[in-house]
C-alpha cells in the first residue's frame, strides 16, 4: 500500500491563492504608504490609518486599537503620546478622557506603535520608548474567579508577575538604529519598515529575543533579566515559570517562505500573534490603586505631586 505523505490531500491550489492574497495586499499596502500630496500634515494621518489597518487585518477580536492616545500608571506617569495603542477590549471601561485626550491604563495595554516616515529622530524616539518603558503595572487587585478569590499582592502568580506592552515602529525608512534603553531592553520590540516603493515590507525583531521563552520572560516577568544579572534569585523570592516549557521554539519558525523568500506580511501574522497569546490575558485590573492615586493628587499630596 502506498504511504500518504503529509499535505497529500492538501488543497495547495487554495492554500497557494491565500498566500498570493498576502503578497498582493503587502504591495497595496505599500502603495498607500507612498502616496504623495503636497498636504504634509494629511499623509501623516494617512499613514497612521494605513498602519491601523494593518493591524486590524491581523489582530484578534477582543483587541482594539485606539489613535492618539496616552498611557497613564497607578503612580501617576504618563506617557508621551502614542500614535496606535492596541488593547483588551475588557478595559474600554477604563480610558480616561479629558475633552478630546485619552489615557489609557498600562494594565490594559498590549501593544504601542510609533508610526514614523522616513525621518526620524533618534532622540525623540528614543525619549518616547523610556516614557513608555517607565510605566508600571499594580498587583493591587481583586478578583474572583472559579472557587476562590484573588489578591493581586499575595497571589504567586508564577506565570505573570509584572507585564509590558509590545513597542513597535512603524516608519519608511531605509536603516534606523534600534537603541538601548536605561533598562537594557532595545528601545523597539519590532521594526516594520516599507523601506521603498518595491512593495515589500521588512521586519525585524529584536534579536536579543530569538526564543519564545525570550519573549514571555520580556512581557511578562519585566525586570527579571536585569534582576539576574545582578546575581538576585528572582525565581525562589517570586517563584516565577521560567517558560523552560517553550524549550527551543523561535520566533523565527513561523516564518511563511515562498522560493526561500519570506511572505512578510503573512509571516507577521503568525509571529505577532503568538507573541499576543504570550501576554495573552492582561493582569486583572487594579481599581484601588487607581483610586488612590486620582484621590491622593486631587487632595494634593505630596507624594504625587
């Protein structure tokens, strides 16, 4: 009897048509980033909405992408302005508004986009991804869930102890210099360039991140790299998953390539949605400290002013 081979029964011709589907929309998407008026201001926002919907082609239902907004901690900090920020629709509740301004809580947050043409500002980005980076989620919550209640504070959440947002670039430029941060992370996550108008759109990870398990220990454990290196057990104080389970599993095996050439677009799909599923659940939301810190500043105190 002959042996069936995997994908004997495939329908390739479908499958073929899906991947041409990929292809032609990154060209189109190109296309739009490229266009030209001699309205500046309108190709800016442009643009942005162009990114925008490359995001909701990819992004599951239960996110929801917001532009123009600010990030906003339970100590007070905020953010400076960010262009797309991609959140749990469970948090909508929690934008704050002041007239047209919106401040949404980090806690909520899965991911922020800096969308750039081709001129960029090493300075200013670099600015902007610290502003994000010094945010800080709260333990402070309660919640319950099947058969107990949870104390944000005292709950050994092994697998999410402290979480980050995804930070990534959006822009047209040809070469761009992803710099370090104060805390040692590069200052972008991801680079999505549309270099040229060849319809072809490039990315690039960080390469300090080659393994999911890179990745998971990045978002959802923030600081436990640099804990480490400074030779504190972080694994026995917290009792952290060290996502040993993700063994060697790279983000780079989700690669879709056609002829040895990578299907970006189609690829990305992949990729940053597994890095989604990584973050998966933000941490349940800490109505408390949010309160206190909105009550302590309007009585003035001194430790938020």
């Amino acid at each position: 009897m002959e042996e069936i081979r995997k994908f004997d029964f495939a329908d390739s011709k479908t499958v073929k048509n899906i991947i041409n589907n990929y292809i032609l929309t990154e060209e189109t998407l190109v296309k739009q980033l490229y266009f030209t008026t001699s309205h500046g201001t309108t190709i800016g926002g442009f643009r942005e909405d162009v990114w925008k919907g490359m995001f909701e082609q990819i992004i599951p239902k239960k996110f929801v992408i917001e532009k123009s907004v600010f990030i906003i901690d339970s100590e007070g900090r905020v953010s400076n302005e960010v262009d797309l920020a991609i959140f749990d629709e469970t948090y909508t509740p929690y934008i704050f508004r002041y007239g047209r301004l919106k401040f949404i809580p980090i806690e909520a947050v899965a991911v922020v986009v800096e969308c750039k043409s081709q001129s960029l500002n090493e300075k200013i980005l670099k600015n902007w991804a610290e502003s994000i980076a010094a945010l800080k989620t709260s333990k402070k919550s309660y919640t319950r869930i099947n058969g107990r209640i949870i104390v944000g504070e005292k709950e050994r959440n092994a697998t999410q102890t402290q979480t980050r947002p995804l930070r990534i670039l959006c822009c047209l430029s040809e070469r761009i210099t992803n710099n370090v941060l104060e805390n040692g992370e590069k200052q972008f996550d991801i680079i999505v360039r549309a270099p040229s108008e060849k319809s072809v759109i490039k990315i690039e990870f960080d390469p300090q991140k080659e393994l999911l398990k890179d990745w998971y220990l990045a978002l959802n454990h923030v600081g436990y790299e640099q804990k480490k290196e400074q030779g504190e057990s972080v694994k026995e104080k917290i009792q952290i998953d060290d996502g040993s389970i993700l063994g060697e599993v790279k983000l780079t095996d989700y690669q879709v390539k056609n002829e040895e050439k990578n299907i970006s677009l189609l690829s990305f799909n992949f990729q940053f949605n597994q890095l989604l599923m990584l973050i998966n659940n933000p941490i349940p939301f800490p109505h408390i400290a949010y309160a206190k810190m909105f009550g302590d500043i309007a009585e003035g105190a001194e430790n938020h002013e």
